[in-house]
C-alpha cells in the first residue's frame, strides 16, 4: 500500500507519542503482541488494516480523529515546549522551528 501526506502524518504521529511516553518500538510490541517491524511501518505511513491502527493508538492513548492537520502541529503538541522554539528570520515572512 503507497503512503499519503495524511498517512505518513498519522505514522508521525504514532512515532512521536510513541517517543513521548519514552516507549520503544519493542517495548510497544511486546504490549501489544505484534513484531517491532510491524511497529517501524506503521510509523512509517503504512497500516496493514484500521483494526491494528486503532490497537495501537488506543495503546498509546493517541485519537487518530483528533489528529491535527500538519506534521509540525504533531511535533509542537507532544514535544516539551522549551525543546522548539520560534525563531523569526529576515528571509521568510513566518516563524519556523529550530532546535534549541
């Protein structure tokens, strides 16, 4: 199955609460009792059916309908704020995120 924006959104998204709650991907699997690889193509955008999506997010207490619409939005909800922080350049009209 091809990824998608919206499909490799919702495998960031999977990736990033995953990290939030300092889990590993094996860890998770064990939770869940399917293979780490299978965890690595879910957040890689590829689900093999919305039965283990769910499974999954509902393991990490992840809405998958509340998900919002950017990936940079993913990134800013979970991550601690003092981690990004905006940073205003001549160049660009808008803030954009950089490591601190």
């Amino acid at each position: 199955m091809p990824t998608t924006p919206t499909t490799r959104r919702v495998g960031a998204s999977l990736r990033t609460r995953r990290i939030s709650l300092r889990l590993t991907q094996a860890a998770l699997s064990d939770q869940l009792g399917i293979s780490r690889s299978k965890i690595s193509v879910m957040e890689n955008g590829r689900f093999g059916t919305t039965r283990l999506l769910f499974k999954v997010a509902e393991a990490i207490v992840l809405d998958v309908f509340m998900l919002p619409r950017t990936t940079e939005s993913v990134v800013r909800s979970y991550l601690p704020r003092r981690i990004f922080k905006a940073k205003s350049t001549e160049h660009a009209p808008s803030a954009r995120l950089t490591r601190s």
